[in-house]
C-alpha cells in the first residue's frame, strides 16, 4: 500500500502523513512504533514529504476522522494488522 501512496503523492504533489496510535500496552506500542519506522526508512528514500503523528488509542476511528477533518486531509489508506478484526487498528 505504501508504493501506491508514493505514487499518488508523486503525481498530486502530496504529503503522507503517518499515524499510529498511542498505545499503552507496551508490545502494542513496540508493534506500531516499528511499523511506523520502517515506513518512515522506505519513505525517506522517496521525494514525498512525510510527518508522523500518534493519536490516541482510545476512540482511535473518531480521532482519525477528527484529525482528517481538521487537516483537510482528502484520501485516507488504512492498514490493519491480520490478529486484530478491526479495520481500523491502534494496534
């Protein structure tokens, strides 16, 4: 998913904003913070800016949107992990 978000920014002149959720459970946040840094590595070997913001676990689907909203932000690519059965994850 993330090659297909290069290519989209690359073409549109965006910025991929990374977001993970903070998590208190500590292999939670191990999980999420080393996604979000190999994300990061594959992302800093491109042309498309990039940020990384944590926003809270709780209510995680409301603070996504809310952030979206107050960002302006017009495409959303969501990920999930396969141990979770929620689409969308903080975990």
């Amino acid at each position: 998913m993330l090659n297909a978000a290069v290519q989209l920014c690359e073409n549109f002149g965006a910025q991929i904003v990374l977001v993970g959720g903070k998590n208190p459970d500590p292999s939670k946040k191990q999980k999420i913070d080393a996604n979000i840094s190999k994300m990061s590595a594959q992302l800093k070997t491109t042309a498309v800016k990039h940020e990384v913001v944590y926003l809270p676990s709780t209510g995680f689907e409301n603070e996504l949107m809310k952030y979206a909203t107050a960002n302006g932000v017009d495409m959303l690519a969501v990920t999930y992990y396969k141990d979770n059965s929620t689409l969308f994850s903080s975990d």
